[in-house]
C-alpha cells in the first residue's frame, strides 16, 4: 500500500517523506505562459511519484523488477503533456506573490479548511507546488469530505482555486 510512494530504505539519500527513489528519468512538456511568472522546471520527486502511475508510461503491476501490463485508465491518464495541466513543481513563495498581485502571500494566507495552517504549511513541500498541494492521498489532511478526485478542499464555489489565487 505504501512502498509504491514511500520506502523504508533509502539506498541513496533522497528528500523526505522517505521518497520512493526508483523513479524513471522520464521527460514532460512543460505549462508555459506569457503571464506566468513562476520558474517551472520538470516534475520533482514529489510529483513524479503520482506521474510514475499516472502518466500511463510505467505499467501498475509491475512490481519487484517484472515488467506488467496493466496500464491506468484513460481518465486519470494524465500522460507526458503537462502543458494544459496546472503547472506544478515550482517555488511558490512571499517572492511570487510579489510579482503576480493575483496570488495570497502563501507564508501568510492562512487556510480556514485545513486548521488554520499557512498555505505554505498545509499545502506546499519544501516550499513547492506539487500535485499533493490539491489532492490529499492519505485522507489524512483534508479536515472536511471532498467530493470525489481526492481533492484536499472541496472545490465548490471554486473554493480550492481560491485558497491561493485572489480573484
Ligand atoms: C500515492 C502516493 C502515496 C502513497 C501510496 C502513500 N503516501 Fe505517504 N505521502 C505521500 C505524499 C504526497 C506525502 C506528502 C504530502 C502529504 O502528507 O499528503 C506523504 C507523506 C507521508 C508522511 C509524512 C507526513 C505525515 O503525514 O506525517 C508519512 C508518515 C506517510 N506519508 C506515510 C505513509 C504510509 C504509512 C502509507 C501507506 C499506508 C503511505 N504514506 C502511502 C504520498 C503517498
Ligand atoms: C502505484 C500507482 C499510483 C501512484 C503512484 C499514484 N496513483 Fe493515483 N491512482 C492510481 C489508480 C490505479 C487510480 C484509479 C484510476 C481509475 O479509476 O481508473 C488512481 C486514482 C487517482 C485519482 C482519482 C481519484 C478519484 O476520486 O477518482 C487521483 C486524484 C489520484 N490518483 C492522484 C494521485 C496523486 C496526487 C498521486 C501522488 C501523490 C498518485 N495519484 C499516485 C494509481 C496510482
Ligand atoms: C491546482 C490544483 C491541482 C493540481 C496541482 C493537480 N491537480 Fe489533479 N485535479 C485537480 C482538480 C480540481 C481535479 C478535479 C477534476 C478537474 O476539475 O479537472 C483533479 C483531478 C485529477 C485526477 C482525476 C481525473 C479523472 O478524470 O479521473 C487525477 C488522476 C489527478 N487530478 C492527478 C493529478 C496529478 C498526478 C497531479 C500532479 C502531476 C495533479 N493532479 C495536480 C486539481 C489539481
Ligand atoms: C496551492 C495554491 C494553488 C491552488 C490551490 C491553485 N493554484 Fe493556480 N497557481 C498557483 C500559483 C502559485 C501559480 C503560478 C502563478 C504565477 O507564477 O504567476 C498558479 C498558476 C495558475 C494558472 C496559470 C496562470 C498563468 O499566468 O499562466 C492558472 C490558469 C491557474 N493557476 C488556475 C487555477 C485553478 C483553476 C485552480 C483550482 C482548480 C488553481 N489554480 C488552484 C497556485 C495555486
């Protein structure tokens, strides 16, 4: 359940939470735009966990060195083109906020949702955008029942969006 994100031996040293370290070297088209004004880079660790499956590369049942054939299906395929995704992997921090007046300083927004925790604190690893900024794989952080695509805050009233985007 937990080894296919985490393991509990690191043969080299890798970020925390305990990163599964057998990630493939595999390249993503990036999101651009001419109005963005964070420095998007390819997938960290964080994210390349959830793009190891859901990228539709690796096969799911491909467990302890075999290879499988079980693919994931075509809805939750997000696949090697992150150019109509939300960008992800990128700092996000007092800095960006500056630059782009349309986003809440996310060391100082604080997020009723999630206990009252800073954006940075709830949301963020390392100060970074990822996809667990959205979604919530464990149940364990969301404070309320979202509905459906584990997402960390109910989107209703596009609430998610505008915990960080002042719109
Ligand atoms: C789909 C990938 C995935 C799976 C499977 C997964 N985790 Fe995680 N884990 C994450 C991510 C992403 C984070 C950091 C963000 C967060 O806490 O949600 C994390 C953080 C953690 C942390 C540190 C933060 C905290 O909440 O204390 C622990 C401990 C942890 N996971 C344990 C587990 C255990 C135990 C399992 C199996 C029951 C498991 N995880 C399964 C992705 C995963
Ligand atoms: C070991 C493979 C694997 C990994 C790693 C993985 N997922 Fe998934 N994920 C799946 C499968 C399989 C499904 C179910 C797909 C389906 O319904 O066809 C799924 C479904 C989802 C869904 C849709 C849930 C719903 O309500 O329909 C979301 C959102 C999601 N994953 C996010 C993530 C995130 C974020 C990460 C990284 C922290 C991650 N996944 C890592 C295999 C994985
Ligand atoms: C800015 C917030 C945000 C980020 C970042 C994000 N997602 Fe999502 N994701 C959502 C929302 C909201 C949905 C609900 C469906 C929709 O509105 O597109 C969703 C839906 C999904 C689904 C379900 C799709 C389906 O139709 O079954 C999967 C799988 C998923 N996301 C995986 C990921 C992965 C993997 C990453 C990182 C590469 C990621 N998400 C990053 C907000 C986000
Ligand atoms: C955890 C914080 C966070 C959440 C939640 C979030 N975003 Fe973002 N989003 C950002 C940041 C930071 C940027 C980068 C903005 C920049 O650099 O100018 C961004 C960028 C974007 C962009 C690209 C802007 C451009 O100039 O190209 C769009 C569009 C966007 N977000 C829409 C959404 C939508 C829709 C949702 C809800 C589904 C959402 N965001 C949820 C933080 C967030």
């Amino acid at each position: 359940m937990c080894v296919p994100c985490h393991t509990s031996h690191i043969p080299k040293k890798s970020s925390n939470p305990l990163w599964h370290p057998k990630l493939k070297n595999t390249s993503y088209t990036l999101y651009s735009s001419t109005t963005m004004k964070a420095v998007v880079s390819q997938p960290s660790p964080e994210s390349k966990i959830c793009l190891s499956c859901h990228d539709g590369t690796t096969a799911l049942n491909s467990f302890g060195g075999k290879p499988g054939s079980e693919r994931i299906k075509a809805a939750a395929r997000i696949g090697t083109d992150l150019s109509k995704d939300h960008p992800i992997s990128f700092r996000y921090d007092s800095n960006l906020a500056k630059q782009d007046r349309g986003l809440y300083d996310p060391s100082v927004k604080t997020v009723p949702a999630l206990g009252g925790k800073t954006i940075t604190k709830a949301m963020l690893i390392h100060d970074n955008m990822e996809c667990s900024s959205c979604h919530d794989v464990h149940g364990g952080r969301a404070t309320a029942k979202t509905a459906g695509n584990l997402l960390l805050i109910n989107n209703d009233g596009s609430a998610l969006c505008l915990t960080c985007h002042n719109k």
